[in-house]
C-alpha cells in the first residue's frame, strides 16, 4: 500500500475539520482530522464529486 499524503485540515465554521489525501496509485482519501487512520477511499474523481455536491447544498445534511 503506498503511502497516503495528508492536505491541511479543512475546518468549515462550526463543524468538524476534515482532510484530503491522495497517494501514487491515484487513490484519493478523505477522514475527520486526528484520526487519519479511519478514512474512507475511492477514486479522486468521486470524492471529488461528493465534495462538490457537499458545497453546493446537495448533500449538506450528511454533515
């Protein structure tokens, strides 16, 4: 398994922080920050999606 290089935590106003990680295979990872051992994987392009649909209000009540 290659190893998973972490962003920066996103923090959205009053909510927990989050963080993006990809690695060399193409995978793309996403977990809560300080707990980057439980993550959740798949391709860049769908959490890119899901991320996407998060910030136009289409999936907001999954946080």
């Amino acid at each position: 398994m290659s190893e998973i290089t972490w962003e920066a935590p996103f923090c959205a106003e009053g909510s927990s922080c989050f963080r993006l990680g990809t690695d060399t295979e193409g995978n793309a990872y996403i977990a809560v920050s300080g707990a980057e051992d439980h993550y959740i994987t798949d391709s860049t392009e769908a959490l890119r999606t899901l991320i996407t649909d998060i910030k136009a209000g289409k999936a907001d009540h999954l946080l």
